[in-house]
C-alpha cells in the first residue's frame, strides 16, 4: 500500500522588503507541511502572482508602496485566497481596518516561527488568527472584575458570561472550544453567540468581535 502523503500548504509572501521574505521565506522552508510557491513585492503585483500561483494562504505586508495589504484586501478581497496581515507594529487601528476588509488572520513579524506556521495552518483549514496580544488583551479583560459590561446604545448589556463568551470569540476560539474553557454545553455557547450578536446588533461574529473592540473592551 502507497503510503499518504499530505499536500503542503502553498502560500503566498507579499512584501517589499527583499529581506523580510527571505527571512520568511527561509523559515517557512524548515516546515514540511508549508511551502511558499511564489512571492510579490508589492500590493499592486500581488493579483497576478496569486492568479498564477492558486495559493491556500496569502501572506500580505500592510504597509507598501503603491498599494498597502489592506488597500488590497479592500479593493479585491474576492479574488485573494484567506489572507495573513504581517505588521511589524502592534497597531489596533490595522487590526480593525484588516478585519474589516476581511482579513483571516494579522500577525506580527517578530512572532517564532511556530506560531506563524500555527496561524497558516489554522487560517489554511478556515480558522481565524489575530496577534497572540490580542488573545490575552480579551482574556485580561474579562477575567477582571473591575471589567464593565458591555453597553450597547440603547441601554441593552451582555451579561458576564456573554462578556467571557465574546472575549473567547476575539481571540479565535470556536463554539466547541468556548465550551470546553467555560463549562457550559456548546448549545447552551450557541445560544450566548446568538445573543451576543443579538444585542450588539450585529449579524456574525467578526463584526461584534469589531463592536466590542469599537467600544474599548478588547
């Protein structure tokens, strides 16, 4: 019997520092389930190499010349594959603006190289990925009893648990493992989602992860 083999995931590495995707580059080759096939050195190139390459991930600067990662993103989120931020800034507003324009994941670069590997392998089978910093930001912040209740404009407020549910939603968590961190069953996480989304007047989850950071709380 012929032994499996498992398909690498390819990606994409737009940045116009030469430097930084040999770096990147460089590192990714010491995994054997990742493979950077092909890569751009601006935003305004990125199109057609992805067109040629089909990659499962891009990697995306943010900040370029002649076209930004999120300028990009904004203007041609549907022709791109699920896309990385890479920032060498801890810059909530990029945070934002990415999310906004449908980024998948936003990382920065000085990260190991196992979690930058983690993040394509997650962002590769669907997942969200934002900056370890944020993930402890959320859990700081509602794991502190100081923490105030989400309020939103009309005077409706998540209870406690939602606020936890919410701060687990920002950093990446699913229902089944939202459930294993509180204790609840995933159905009764279920329904705190549809509430949360419900008073934050919201329709899915990335725009009330957005919400809660618009109002200060992440």
């Amino acid at each position: 019997m012929t032994a499996h083999v498992a398909v690498p995931i390819r990606v994409v590495l737009v940045d116009d520092q030469m430097l930084v995707r040999s770096g990147i580059s460089g590192l990714l080759a010491l995994t054997p389930d990742i493979r950077v096939v092909a890569e751009a050195a601006d935003g305004a190139g990125a199109l057609a190499v992805v067109a040629a390459a089909r990659p499962d991930v891009l990697l995306l600067d943010i900040r370029m010349p002649q076209l930004s990662g999120i300028a990009l993103l904004q203007q041609s989120a549907a022709l791109l594959p699920p896309t990385i931020l890479l920032t060498t800034f801890d810059d909530d507003e990029a945070l934002l603006d990415g999310m906004r324009a449908g980024a998948k994941g936003f990382l920065l670069k000085d990260i190991s190289l196992e979690r930058l590997a983690d993040g394509i392998r997650a962002v590769a089978a669907g997942a969200t990925v934002f900056r370890p910093a944020l993930t402890e930001r959320t859990r700081s912040a509602y794991e502190s009893s100081a923490s105030a209740p989400l309020l939103r404009e009309d005077g409706e407020r998540l209870t406690a648990r939602e606020t936890e549910v919410l701060a687990l939603m920002a950093a990446g968590f699913n229902n089944g493992e939202i459930a294993t961190a509180l204790g609840p069953s995933e159905g009764t996480i279920k329904n705190h989602v549809s509430s949360i989304l419900a008073k934050l007047g919201v329709r899915d989850r990335v725009r009330a992860v957005l919400r809660g950071l618009e109002l200060g709380h992440i």
